[in-house]
C-alpha cells in the first residue's frame, strides 16, 4: 500500500512540475534565430522608373534594397528564364518555365508605387505600374502586383497578380 502512494505521489509531482513549467513558458515568446523584416503599415512609394531590355541585363541588382531586388530578379527572370540567379525558390515557377506560344518581353519598366503588408503574416504586396513590350499573360502591363514572402534573409516573389484595366 505505502509503494502504491509513493507512485502516486511522484506521478503528481512530475505532473505539477510540467504544469508549472508549461504556465511559465506561455508568455515567453519562441527565440528568434534570425530577425525577420516586417512591413507594417502601407507605404506609398511613386518611386522613379526602372528599365530593362534583355540585350543590356547585368547580373546583381540595382539597389540594396531586398523588396526591389527581388522584383528585379522577376523581371529580369520573365525576359530571360535562363538568367543567373533565376529559380523557382525565388520566383514564381510559371516565370521560369517554359513557353513556345507566348512570347516572352524584351524590354520591361515598372514603377513602385505601394508596398502594403499582407494581414497576419510576414507577406507583402508590392503594387507597380508596369509596362513592356509584349502581352505576356497580362503580367507586365498596367498596375502589376507582386506577391512577396521572405525566405531566409531573402524577400522571395511567390506569385504576380495585374489589375484589370
């Protein structure tokens, strides 16, 4: 009988402790291994035109900012789905593929004109106003949206929307 109560009493105690520690750790937040940047509020940029013409894409980008570069990496991507630094890891996978009928652009310039966070995640969207010289899906003239999420310490366009117009 007394054996009976011991285990009784140890299973309490251990259950009390991971109580006790659960009840402590829910208000610590997880550590971060690596900080993450977080737009939160809607930024209204009417930043200046950026162009690029297949003959005259340079490899690297233009800016140190990682949003543009990564939009810049798309765009250079859907001129030229063979160029360095294009994968689907950082673009979206139609970008890269393959498309006997449509043609791709030569030469495309777009415009930031807001950066808006994505309610209840880590997410952007990235409105432009774009222009090229082909149809291409409709995915590079007019207000272009590019959907971005952050992999790593790299902003990643994960899809590309266009305002009908």
């Amino acid at each position: 009988m007394v054996k009976k109560i011991v285990i009784v009493c140890c299973f309490l105690g251990v259950f009390g402790a991971a109580l006790w520690v659960i009840f402590q750790m829910k208000g610590i937040d997880k550590p971060v291994l690596e900080k993450k940047v977080i737009v939160e509020e809607v930024q209204n940029i009417g930043d200046s035109v950026h162009s690029y013409s297949v003959a005259e894409m340079t490899v690297g980008c233009q800016s140190e900012d990682k949003i543009f570069c990564a939009i810049e990496q798309t765009v250079k991507c859907t001129m030229n789905p063979d160029f360095a630094g294009c994968h689907k890891d950082f673009v979206p996978g139609f970008v890269i593929g393959k498309t006997n009928d449509t043609p791709r652009p030569t030469q495309i310039s777009f415009e930031i004109m807001k950066i808006k966070p994505i309610p209840g995640t880590n997410d952007v969207s990235v409105y432009t106003k774009s222009d090229c010289d082909a149809v291409w899906f409709g995915l590079c003239k007019g207000t272009v949206i590019y959907s971005l999420s952050q992999k790593g310490s790299r902003w990643a366009v994960t899809n590309i929307y266009a305002l009908e117009q």
